[in-house]
C-alpha cells in the first residue's frame, strides 16, 4: 500500500508514520483515508503525524484534494505534522495541505535533520 502506514514510538512519543514511495494517486490517498480513520478512531490522544516523503516523486491533484479534506476534518485531533522531503513539489503540496486545513506543517529535509529536531 502507498502510503505504508504504522505506528511508531519516537522519542518517547506515540506517532503515526506514513511513508510514501514514487507517485500517490488519489486512489491511494482515498485508501489511506479509510486506513487511517479506523487507526484513529479509538484514540483519544492528541495525534502526531509523520509524512516520510523522501521517496516520493509526485502525487495526482485529487490526492492533494483528498488530504486538504481530511486533514480539515481531523484538524481538531491532531498536535503537529512533520513532513520529511527535500523534494519542492511535495513541499509546496503539503504546504498546500496546511493552508487550506488552517495547520502548520513542520518540514524536514531528511530523517536525519528530523531525528535531530523532533
């Protein structure tokens, strides 16, 4: 599945991770919706979300509109959201993602600067 999706314990932190790989399609992001609804949808923890985009290549508008909405819907229950890319075309989308769901998204180059950040 694109995006891969898990939890992980990092620094003594719950967080959901996400890693995405070449292109997501807005099949693959309305499938990752639905995963990730029925991860959450339990928790009453605040949720901290980790985009791990540096293999990610592109991704279809309708994947972008797909993540504005539900990122908008869940707004409310989320702490923060790291997005993990050099890449400009998936910065300027979660960026994107951001602005239109009223969130900031903390970008990061690579795991390395992530890890040294978080």
């Amino acid at each position: 599945m694109n995006p891969n999706i898990e939890w992980c314990d990092i620094k003594s932190r719950r967080c959901l991770v996400l890693h995405f790989d070449g292109h997501l399609s807005e099949d693959n992001a309305q499938n990752a919706v639905r995963k990730i609804t029925s991860m959450i949808d339990s928790s009453s923890d605040k949720l901290v979300m980790v985009w791990e985009c540096t293999r990610m290549t592109d991704y279809d508008s309708g994947a972008r509109e797909a993540w504005q909405k539900f990122i908008k819907a869940i707004k409310s229950r989320l702490d923060a959201i790291h997005l993990i890319s050099n890449h400009f075309l998936i910065r300027v989308g979660a960026a994107t993602v951001g602005a239109f769901a009223g969130i900031k998204i903390h970008t990061w180059a690579d795991m390395e600067e992530f890890h040294a950040g978080f």
